[in-house]
C-alpha cells in the first residue's frame, strides 16, 4: 500500500515538471514568433524611413524646387517667356480627342451585349 502510494505521488511530481517545461516551451516559442514579428517590423520601417529620406533629399533639391515653381506658380527664369494656353483651347483640343477614343465598356456590360443582342 504504501509502495502503490509513492508510485502515485512520483508520477504526480513528474507529471508536474512535465506540464511545467512543456508551458516553458511554449511560451519560448511564442516569445521568438513575436521576436520575428518586431524583426520584421523594424526591417519595414528601416526601409520606409530610408525611401523618405531619399525622397526628403529629392525636395529639397535645387532642381525640384526649380521645378514646383515652373509648374505651379508659372514662374520662369530671365529671358524666358511664360506662354499661357487660353483653357477654351485647351477643351477644344481635348474635345476633339476625346471624340475620337472608343468607348469602352465594363466588361459584365460588354459580356451581357454579347448574348443578349
């Protein structure tokens, strides 16, 4: 009786330590999925934040400013003259384009014409 006890107690203990390094486990790799997952987010971010500051370099550039104040200001340098299109021209030019395109249909549209003409 007492031999059938000790067997009962050492297998709960075991049993015990068991389940103990099994969660242990578990835990550590949860701890590493959420190591790659930060890994991978710090990767993204290094990345975004080196396409920002090449882009941070391309604005501030002499060119683009020189640009920007071409395109949106109508600014130009000496010497040069600015030529302002009338916006009644530009529709007729546009106009006259835009007749000449084909129309194009969604495609459930152009499906539905196909069997049902």
């Amino acid at each position: 009786m007492r031999r059938k006890t000790v067997i009962v107690l050492i297998i709960i203990i075991l049993s015990a330590i068991f389940y103990y390094l099994i969660s242990q486990i578990v835990g550590a790799l949860k701890s590493s999925d959420r190591l790659s997952q930060a890994a991978d987010q710090v990767y993204q971010l290094e990345a975004k934040n080196r396409q920002l500051k090449e882009e941070l370099k391309k604005i501030q550039s002499p060119e683009y400013i020189e640009e920007q104040l071409r395109d949106k200001l109508g600014l130009s340098k000496k010497g040069e003259t600015v030529v302002v299109i009338p916006e009644k021209k530009i529709k007729e030019v546009l106009g006259a384009s835009e007749s000449s395109q084909e129309v194009r249909l969604p495609n459930w549209l152009g499906w539905l014409r196909v069997f049902f003409r």
